[in-house]
C-alpha cells in the first residue's frame, strides 16, 4: 500500500512511536523519520545539549522548524516527540494529514520503556512519574483531538499494533475510493 500523505504518530515519552514507526516503514516499504533524531541532526547537538543551552523553548523552536521541513518532504512515516502536538502552529500543521495516529499509553508504561534513558531532559529532574502525570493531563486532550485514530498500546505487542494500524489505513483508502 503506497502512502499518499504522511502516515503521523503522536503521543507521550515512552509510548513506542519510534518501534512503531520503523516496523511500519518496513511494512509499508516508506521511508521513515524520527523527529527528534532529525531535530539532533540539524543541529549537530543531542536533544539533551539542547536543552540545556537553549532552553525548552529554543528546543520546540528547533521542533516547530524540522516538523515544517519533514512536512513538505514526499509522504513518509513520521514519529513526532512527546511536545510536539503543545503548540496550536504545529497542530495545524499536523491537520493536513488524515492519517494522524495516537498511541495511547499509561504512566507505567512510560516509566518501564524510559528508565534507562538519559537523553530526555524533562523526565532528569523531579519525579518522573509526576512529571508524566502534570503532562498526561495537559497533553492527553490534545493527542485526542489531533488524532484520526486511537490505539492503546499497553499489553500490546508491537505486531498487534501495527495491525490496527494497517486496518485503520485500510479503512482510510477504502473511504477515499470512488463508490
Ligand atoms: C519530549 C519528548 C521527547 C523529546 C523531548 C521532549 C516531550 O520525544 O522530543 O525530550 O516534551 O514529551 P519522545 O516522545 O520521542 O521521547
């Protein structure tokens, strides 16, 4: 199945966006980015040197610009990070895409997939599962209503994910075609 606009995953820290992204690339033999890997290579620094230079702010500056760039590139997958969706000019940005997909995950979830990784600023200071809990809060309402589709992927292997996934773009395709 070809692609005709960017297939989007949204959601928090730890929700497996990138596992996703990378299984379904192979799946759907379409290119794949990871914002956050993009947003590192742009500015030749890791998101943690980012952050601690210039800022959360200088950060979703850089997030803002390399979501534009990835936006206007051919259809492809791409896995946003966990802000992205905050502010209302990257949301409008995302709407263009019907294929805007939610991976939805709890706060345990996340702390089990984030333990280990030093590269998220946001989670280094405090305690990380407060920390998720004020974001859940704000940052839920706002994946669901960016998103086109919902999966909760908690208990989910990442096989059973991308097939709702493939049945969701299915379903999208069928819509799309003359009746
Ligand atoms: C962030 C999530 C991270 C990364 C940055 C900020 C957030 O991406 O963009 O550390 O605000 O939730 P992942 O969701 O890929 O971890």
């Amino acid at each position: 199945m070809a692609l005709i606009q960017h297939l989007i995953l949204i959601g928090p820290m730890g929700a497996g966006k990138s596992t996703i992204g990378r299984l379904l690339s192979e799946q759907l033999a379409t290119a794949f980015v990871d914002l956050d890997r993009l947003i590192e290579e742009r500015a030749g620094a890791s998101i943690a040197w980012i952050f601690d230079i210039e800022g959360e702010e200088g950060f979703r500056e850089r997030e803002t610009q390399s979501l534009e760039f990835v936006l206007n590139s051919p259809a492809q997958i791409i896995a946003t990070g966990g802000g992205c969706i905050l502010r209302a000019k990257n949301r409008e940005a995302l709407a263009a895409s019907d294929l805007i997909v939610y991976l939805e995950t709890s706060i345990e979830q996340q702390l089990e997939r984030t333990s280990k990784d030093k590269n998220r600023p946001l989670l280094q200071a405090g305690n990380p599962e407060a920390v998720l809990q004020v974001m859940a809060e704000l940052r839920n309402p706002l994946y669901q209503q960016s998103a086109r589709f919902t999966v909760d992927t908690n208990a989910k292997p990442p096989k059973l994910v991308i097939h709702e996934i493939l049945n969701f773009l299915d379903e999208i395709q069928n819509e799309k075609l003359p009746s």
